[in-house]
C-alpha cells in the first residue's frame, strides 16, 4: 500500500519530497516558542471576532421578529458560553476594549431578555469598567506625551 501511493502516474516511485505549506503566522527565523505565542494569540483574536459575529447575527434575527426571534434567542441560547468566553478574552487577552462595547451594543437586547439581572447589571458594569480603564490609560499616555513635549519645549527654550 505505501508503495502505490509513493509511485506516481508513472508507476515508478516519486522522488519529489512533499512540500511543506508555510503558515501566515510563521515568520523567518522564529523559534517555536515564538510561534507558539503567536499562534495563540491569532487563535483567541479569531475566536473572539467568530463570536462577535454570531452575536451581532442572533441579535439581527431577533430585531426582525417572528420565526427568526426564536432562531436568534436559539443561536445565543447554544453559543451563550462562548459568546461570554469571547467577550472576556477580548478585554484580558486580547486589550481590545472597542471589540467589547462592540460586543455589548450588538447583544444588548438578547442580554436583556436572556440574562437574568443580576448578569445583566454585572456585565454592564463590567463594560463601565473597561471603558474607565480605557479612558484612563489614554489619558495617562496622552499627560504623559504632553509633559515630555512640554520639557522638550522648555528644554529647547533654554538652550537657545
């Protein structure tokens, strides 16, 4: 058996090697550790960005009513421990503070009819949270750039 599948359409046996695809995340002179990392880090971000768009469709269904209403509540009703999966890593792994609001915009009226209020109130402040926390490290690197422009100004002044 490994005989014919080594022969090609010849019947003699192929002495090409099988080539090797390269992968998007596999750079020049990487070690695996490094590919690792990047590797996980490509898996969370599609992970995270596969659920956002299963929310924002089971939110789109619900919205038009009817037959898909319960097609949506159904699609979030599967998914709904990934979907909360998604959203966490999108603050903790992945920083991206705008894919949560994204997340918490397009699942608003699903979170409200099928969350209980305790959940609901603990992920809007959740939300709070890491938008507080967003502003906050904006401000500071944006005080921080304006101090050190600013004493580059005066150190310049003084120079001259």
């Amino acid at each position: 058996m490994d005989k014919e599948l080594k022969q090609g359409k010849t019947g003699k046996p192929s002495t090409q090697q099988p080539q090797q695809q390269s992968q998007p995340w596999e750079g020049g002179g990487c070690s695996d550790g490094e590919n690792y990392v990047v590797n996980v880090a490509l898996w969370k971000k599609r992970f995270v960005e596969y659920y956002y768009h299963l929310l924002q469709t089971a939110s789109q269904n619900c919205r038009r009513g009817g037959d898909d209403l319960l097609l949506g509540f159904k699609m979030f009703d599967q998914n709904r421990h990934n979907v909360e999966e998604a959203m966490r890593l999108s603050v903790k792994d992945l920083k991206d503070y705008t894919l949560f609001c994204s997340f918490a915009r397009a699942g608003h009226d699903i979170f409200r009819a099928r969350l209980n209020p305790h959940e609901f109130t603990e992920l809007y402040e959740s939300l709070l949270a890491a938008v507080t926390v967003r502003i906050l490290s904006l401000s500071l690197s944006l005080s921080l750039s304006l101090s050190l422009s600013l004493s580059l100004s005066l150190s310049l002044m003084l120079t001259f």
